[in-house]
C-alpha cells in the first residue's frame, strides 16, 4: 500500500511500528562503536607523539622537516605493505590486538630513548611511522566492515569528535617524556577494553575470491572523483594554514580571536562532525560534500573581498571549522568504506588518507616559505576560492555512495513522522 493512500489511523499505525524514533536514528550499534572507538584510539594516539616528536625536535633546533620527512615516509611504506598482506590474516581482531598492546610498548620509548638526540628522534620517529602506518589500514578496513552504510557516517562523525577531545585532553600534559609516555601508554591500554568487554561476536571478514587491486581501484570511477576534490581541499587548506596565521595575528583583528581562531575551528569541527554524520547517513555524502566545499569557497571569497574586515574572518572560522568537520567525516572513514563495500577496504582507506598525508608534508617543508613570499594576502584568498569552486565540477560527475533505497527509505520515515505530526496536531485540535 503506498503511503500517500493511507488514511490518519493507518500513518499512525505504521509510523508506531515501522518509522523509526529519533533515538533510533542516532544509535549507532555495538559493534560500530567498537571499531570508532579502536579507529579514534589509534589516531589520537599517533596524532600527540607525533606531535610531540615534531615539539622535540623544533625545541632543539633540528628543524621540523627531517622528522616529518622520515615519519611520513615509513608510514607510507608500511601501510602499503600491510595493505597487500593483512587479507590474508585470518583473524583480524587478533591482529589488532596484538598491534595495540605492541603500541602500548612503543609508547614508553618516549622515556627510555633520550629524544634530545637527534638520531634517536630519527628513529624514534620511523618506530612510530611504521607501527602505525602496519596497522592504520586493517584498522579502518576493520571499522568498515563492522559498520553498515546507514551508520557509517555518524560513526565516522563519533572518531572526529574523539579525536579533537583526546588530542586536545592529552596535549594539555605537561611537555615531559616520562609523564608523555605513561598517559600514550595508559590511552593505548583503553583501546583494548571495549573488544574484551564486547560480548556480541564480532564478524570477521571473508576472504573474497576477486582479489582488489591498486590498478582496479584507480580505474574507479567513483574513487577518482571523490579523491580530486579531497586533494585539492587537502593543499589548499594545509598551503593557507601558515598564511591564516599570520594573517590573523596581523594586528587587524583582536589579540584573542589570532591566538584561539584554531581551538575555535577545532570546537565547530567536532560539533559538526556529529552533525555531518547524521545529515550523511540521511541525505547522502555527495550533497554535503557540494555545500560544503560551496560554503568553504565562499568564506575564502570573503577574506580576498573583505581584506581586514573582522566580520569575513570571524565567519571564515566558523565555515572553516564546520567544513572540516564534514570533510574528515568523509573523506577520512566514511566514502572509502562506501565504495570499498567490504573488498579491498585497506587499499581504499590507505589511499584516501595519501592526500592529507601529502598535504601535510607539503605544509611542513614549504608552508612558511611560501607564506613569507606571498606580498597580498587578498590574491591567495581569492585563488584559493576559485579552486575550490572548481573542485566542486568532479564531485559534480561522482555517484552517491550511499545506497539509494537506503536515502528512499529515509524520506519515507520522514514523510511519515511528519504525517504522524499533523495527526496528532489534527487530533489536539
């Protein structure tokens, strides 16, 4: 029976049993907070030593580029390397526990190994690239097969949120090796907790007969029309960073709004990360993707019309933060798992994270030469609005990766909580 044809009582019946609650729409299943939890876990981890590593290695004046350098370099190797063989694992979960209690180990190398060296840091910071890059890709392979299209996004959304409350809880401690390594070692520890304490049989994957390769993903369609624009926000983001900064720490604007712009943007990302995930579970990646690289390109547009105008920074800021949070929800753990649909999920995942990887390293080796070289602040504002304007074409072309009876089915609950609405108000009155 199609729902326009139902009569009042009927809505009312059907929306009780079948439309589901708002609660509903926001839970997220056991087994998908488990593989969060694990995903976040691991990121903030690797996030605070190598932050620490690069304090380090800038507090005694070896630069941050030969850090950054050797850390990014062995986390791409090994995480391909661990992207053509974890397939063959037979048990994910133990691999994982064995690559966390691993990592509860490594963290204590921050107070053996005197860091003031500059070779030890070196090694400390391959250590650290290699364990993490070896297990990133079974990792977020393992949360997308514990997670279902219609949860991913708001379980991505769960990661972002915990990612920005733990890395910002733990920096917080104060700079000292020993007291580091305890609190890494002690955060590793909780990873481990809620795959011991989880009672519901945890699925492991099948290994599936047509074996995904590099070569059949880059002949995706789909993968190539979501990683251009990723790759394009990714660079200008990471190239304007160090500009953003001294731009708004100028003197045209107040001595607070320079000094905690990025705690702000860092706020509005976690809080819309929560947001994003719901509204992409709902309506589809691809639309929040476009207004979001809309609504980013207009807060650049902004910033080069209305040079030193507080009002176009303050609402850069607010886009900033809030694109950011839809963009890591997508384009860090939520279209690769889409596309992957459970094949070759560590390929797609090591592949969609190379951009950020990139553009960091980008930001770190040339962000403050090519910050220090730029005369109008205006002109770079303005490119960097035109490119993601121009991003928005291949996202355009690109097809929505969740599925559509999934998006079909989500309009009809909404058509029929409003129907349910209007039942009620029609019965009150």
């Amino acid at each position: 029976m199609h729902i326009i044809s139902l009569q009042p009582k009927e809505i009312y019946v059907y929306a009780m049993t079948k439309a589901p609650n708002i609660k509903a729409t926001l839970s997220i299943p056991k087994n998908s907070l488990t593989g969060s939890f694990m995903v976040a876990n691991a990121f903030v981890w690797y996030v605070c030593a190598f932050s620490f590593l690069q304090f380090s290695s800038d507090s005694n004046g070896y630069g941050l580029l030969p850090v950054v350098t050797v850390n990014l370099a062995t986390l791409i190797i090994s995480a391909f390397a661990a992207s053509l063989i974890t397939r063959h694992f037979k048990s994910r979960i133990a691999f994982l526990k064995y690559w966390i209690a691993i990592g509860v180990l490594l963290s204590l190398l921050f107070a053996v190994l005197n860091i003031t060296d500059f070779y030890a840091l070196l090694a400390l910071s391959a250590i650290i690239g290699v364990y993490f890059g070896f297990g990133m890709p079974t990792c977020t392979a393992y949360f997308s097969e514990q997670t279902q299209p219609q949860n991913r996004a708001k379980a991505s959304g769960l990661i972002i949120l915990i990612l920005g409350v733990g890395y910002t809880a733990i920096t917080l401690v104060d700079v000292n090796a020993v007291l580091i390594a305890a609190v890494l070692a002690a955060w590793r520890i909780t990873s481990l907790l809620p795959i011991i304490r989880n009672k519901t049989p945890i699925e492991e994957p099948e290994i599936t007969e047509k074996k995904v390769t590099y070569r059949s993903i880059f002949q995706s369609r789909a993968f190539l029309l979501y990683t251009l624009p990723w790759l394009m926000f990714s660079l200008i983001n990471d190239l304007t960073m160090q500009l953003n900064n001294t731009y708004f720490n100028s003197g045209l604007f107040p001595a607070a709004f320079g000094q905690n712009y990025m705690l702000i943007e860092n706020i509005l990302a976690g809080v819309s990360a929560i947001i994003c995930g719901v509204l992409a579970d709902k309506n589809g990646r691809k639309r929040l993707a476009l207004v979001a690289f809309v609504l980013l390109g207009i807060s650049y547009a902004s910033l080069g019309l209305f040079s030193g105008l507080y009002a176009a920074a303050l609402f850069y800021v607010c886009v900033d933060g809030l694109a950011w949070g839809a963009f890591a929800t997508l384009f860090l753990f939520t279209i690769w798992g889409d596309i992957a649909m459970a094949k070759g999920a560590e390929k797609f995942y090591f592949l969609g994270v190379l951009p950020y990887l990139f553009s960091n390293f980008i930001r770190v080796g040339f962000g403050q030469a090519i910050a220090g070289g730029i005369e109008s602040e205006t002109v770079i504002f303005s490119f960097a609005s035109f490119f993601l304007f121009l991003a928005i074409l291949p996202l355009a072309y690109a097809p929505e990766t969740l599925p559509e009876k999934i998006m079909k089915k989500a309009e009809l609950d909404n058509y029929i909580q409003k129907a349910l609405q209007q039942v009620q108000k029609d019965n009150s009155a």
